[in-house]
C-alpha cells in the first residue's frame, strides 16, 4: 500500500519523519521523492545486515540508525516527527535469504533473529525450551489450535536428535485444513515473534510514538495479522496492555486493506491492514 502509506504520512510537505522498519529502503527511498528540500527522514532497523542498502541511499536529508523499536525514545529527541511509520512483520529481503529460517519454503538453519548477533536462535530455544512453553507460544502468538499436540511431537522429535532446520518444523503432523495457508505458517510465525520479541517491541514503539511525534503529527501502522493489528487498534482507542493512557492518539479515517491489484502484484500483502492515527 506505498500510495496509501504516503497519503497518510506526509501531510507536510517540509516536515521531519521516522521510517521504524527501514527493511530494502522501499518506503524510505519513496517518501524522500516525496518530501521537500528541506524535509528529513530518520530510518531505524534492527537488521544490521540492512546496512548495506542503507548506504546506497546518498540523500543529506536521510540518515540510518541499527537500533531496535526499544531504543526509539533514548534515540531521538521528543516531538521530533511530523510523521512515523511502522510496517510490521518481516521484509521480502529476510523472507528471501535462506540463511535467516524465516521461510518454510526452503529447507535451511532455523535461525529466525532479526539481528543475528544477538539473543537465542530459534533451533537453540526449541532445543532448551519445555513442552509447556513451546505449546503457549504456538497457541498465544501463533493462534495456533493444536499447539499442544504439536509440541508434543517437537519434545518427541528432539530425543531422537536436535531441532537445527526448517524442515525439522514443516515435517510435524499437522492436522488436515481446508486452509490454503501453509500448515506450518502459525507455528513458523509464533517462534519468530518470541525469538525476536516482537510484541514487546511493537508496545514499546507505540508508547515512544506519544512523546516522538510533534502536535498533530501521524502515526502509520501496517499488519500483518490479528494480534499485531488488535494491540494497535487499541492503542489508537485510548489503551494499551489493558491500561487507559492519559495521553493517546486519534483514530485519523477507517483501516486501510490492499486493493485486489496490489494482492495479485504482491500475494505476501494479502493480510495487510493499514491504521493511521494523529496526536492532537
């Protein structure tokens, strides 16, 4: 949804903005054909292997930071941002590499972090981890059904030899599904949000958001599936981890899906929603 993310965004034309998920630099190179001469654009990502393209952008208006959303407000000054944008989940780029285990469409190591140079892999935690906290993860992050069958299998896989790969996890039983989701999509998606955090991070930056964003400055959120879109729906209604803010942003319009155009162009945003809210 580039068009509607810059829409949204980029109410003033020489304003200040935060691109939180720098990614390929796909949003950030197009909101700098889009803003003014004097404008400028901050971008953050917690992927230090995204470096490389952030240093191909040659713009003085732009400057990159590899800090993680939890570093967003010991990073940045307060009201710095007429507008902040956060396209959740994970980049086309890290879905892509067979190195990083995000994929279950090909068989390779399971790694899953973000930032590869910190914290456990995936492989590591499902080696340690015991069956009652990987069947809480795969039911509370993945909305997975059968989460306590599956971890069963995982605890009755790892004595007969490590959990290292992908297919490790592809290979469970799943139960049959009329879905035409991939059977491992749930499960692959809960053990990534847990190794990387990810709810944690998203509260985080959601709270930083308040004190980051000048007087009627935007916030620009796309998810990627229910538990990521219901904390920000929330939040843009006045509450987050079931406490009311004093302070809040306001819902700006209705959310935001892709047209049947962009999902034909780019299956992977199929489950895309898109809300904006603004500080007053």
């Amino acid at each position: 949804m580039p068009v509607e993310v810059l829409d949204n965004l980029l109410h003033i034309k020489e304003g200040d903005y935060l691109d939180c998920t720098f990614g390929g630099g796909g949003h950030s190179k197009s909101i700098l054909e889009n803003i003014g001469v004097s404008g400028s654009l901050k971008a953050i990502d917690k992927d230090p292997k995204v470096l490389k393209f952030a240093d191909q952008i040659l713009d003085s208006r732009f400057e990159f930071k590899n800090i993680s959303f939890s570093d967003l407000e010991n990073s940045f000054p307060c009201e710095s941002f007429d507008g902040i944008l956060m396209d959740l989940g994970i980049s086309s780029i890290q879905l892509d590499d067979q190195s990083r285990g995000f994929s279950f469409k090909s068989d390779s190591i399971l790694d899953m972090r973000m930032d590869q140079t910190q914290g456990l892999a995936a492989f590591e935690w499902l080696n340690k981890a015991d069956e009652k906290e990987i069947a809480d993860t795969f039911y509370y992050l993945g909305e997975e059904r059968k989460s306590r069958a599956l971890a069963k299998q995982i605890i009755e896989k790892r004595k007969k030899g490590k959990i290292t790969s992908t297919s490790d996890l592809i290979n469970l039983r799943f139960p049959y599904s009329r879905s035409k989701k991939h059977p491992a999509t749930n499960i692959f998606r809960a053990v990534r949000m847990f190794i990387n955090n990810e709810i944690e991070e998203l509260i985080s930056a959601l709270k930083s958001s308040l004190s980051l964003l000048k007087k009627g400055g935007r916030l620009v959120v796309i998810s990627f599936h229910s538990i990521e879109d219901r904390i920000v729906k929330n939040f843009l209604r006045g509450t987050l981890e079931n406490v009311t803010l004093e302070s809040y942003l306001e819902p700006e319009g209705k959310l935001i899906k892709p047209s049947e155009e962009e999902v034909y162009n780019n299956p992977r945003a199929r489950s895309a929603i898109l809300r904006v809210g603004k500080k007053i």
